[in-house]
C-alpha cells in the first residue's frame, strides 16, 4: 500500500524488545478504537479494538491501552519481532457513524 | 482465508481517460468501505454500500468519480476524466455489521498513477 511516507514517525527497536506506539486522537466523542497494521504493497490488517468503557485490552503479544483525559492511545507489542516491521494507525470511530478517522502513522522498523 | 480481492493491482493511465477499480467483497459480507490513501491526507472515505445501497458517497468528488456495486459480488469505482490529483491506492474494504472496525477486511489495493 502507499503508507504515508515522508512525514511518518519512525520508531526503530531491538527484535526482542518491547514497543510502544502512540497516538493522539481528535475526537472526545469517539467510542470506538482500533489499531491496523499494514505492510508494504497491502491493505490496513485489523490488530485489536477497544471501546470507550474500557482503559486497557490485551490480545496476542499485544495490549492496546485508551486514556480519554488525554485523548491518548497507545499499542504495545511485547518480544516484537521482524514481521513485525510495518506501518501502524490508530482509528476512532463516533457514535451513529460509519467512517474510521485514521491517523497519519507510525512506522516501526524491527532490528534483527 | 477468504479475501477481498481488488483488481487492477496497479493501473498508469494518462490523464482525461477513464479509470474503473473493481472489488471483489468476501462473500456474505454486506458492506463495503472505499477509501483512498495518499502521502498528504492518508487514508480517506470515499464511499460506502451496504446491501448494494450506496449510504454516504460525501468523500467522494461527484463531478468526476462514481461508484456502484452492479451486484452482491462487485463494487466499482470508476474516475471520468482521471487527473494527476488522483494519484493514489484505492482500498477497499467488506464486512458485516453496522460499524466497520473488527471484523472488516481490506483488500490489497490498486495503486493508480495519473500521468
């Protein structure tokens, strides 16, 4: 896919060490978050959601923590790994609406 | 795993002539999402169809794009006249549900050029 490209954060970690991926949403009425994955030449891949009555949900290797004082999202990957290499948005959602709001983007590089 | 096929994969067209981007839903899912993904704005609705019925197409240039789902297992959009600006990967996404979030797919896009 056409990642946004020039202007993306860059986050570089060690394979092995954990991640933290931040995002600043724009909307205090948004209920609903998710965080995509996409890697070169493919489409936004669903990692994990979570709803406003909720500050924290864990999948696998992974942990999406939501703070609404803030406005703050953030997506932690634990004992990341070379597949791991992608760009990842965050998105939000308001009530009664169909549309995702995507952020800009970060790009995580894993260093083998 | 079933997938969301989108074809072409890439198109170079010059600009003025027509362009049509064809999706290929997961069958049984009833919704379908386009969007458009740019270095500038990122990704961006253009549309989006639920049962074949168009439900908010306010993302998209009127003057110039149009999109249809002919049947349950095609969508298209189409751009008449193409122009540079139009640049892009177009994505699109099926699912079932009244929100797209967990449980939406996206294709793999078709990555247009304007000349």
């Amino acid at each position: 896919g056409e990642n946004v490209g020039l202007h993306l954060p860059t986050l570089s970690v060690q394979e092995g060490d954990n991640s933290i991926i931040n995002c600043a949403y724009s909307n205090s009425a948004s209920d609903y978050f998710i965080w995509y994955k996409q890697e070169s030449g493919k489409g936004p891949q669903f990692i994990i959601d979570i709803r406003s009555n909720m500050d924290k949900r864990q999948g696998q290797r992974v942990t999406v923590l939501l703070n609404k004082t803030v406005k703050h999202l953030s997506l932690q990957i634990a004992a990341t790994q070379p597949g791991d290499s992608a760009v990842y948005f965050c998105a939000e959602n308001q009530p009664g609406a169909n549309n995702l709001f995507f952020g800009t983007g970060t790009r995580l590089t894993v260093i083998p | 795993d079933a997938r969301v096929t989108q074809t072409p994969r890439h198109k170079v067209t010059e600009m003025g002539q027509e362009v049509t981007m064809r999706c290929q839903p997961i069958l049984g899912h009833n919704t379908v999402f386009w969007y458009r993904q740019t270095m500038m704005q990122g990704l961006e609705l253009l549309a989006y169809f639920r049962n074949r019925a168009p439900l908010d197409d306010s993302g998209m240039p009127k003057d110039r794009f149009s999109a249809e789902m002919p049947d349950a297992t095609l969508a298209t959009l189409k751009i008449q006249p193409s122009e540079p600006r139009d640049s892009a990967v177009y994505f699109c996404a099926s699912g079932l549900g009244q929100r797209i979030g967990n449980g939406y797919t996206f294709g793999s896009g078709t990555r247009l050029t304007v000349v």
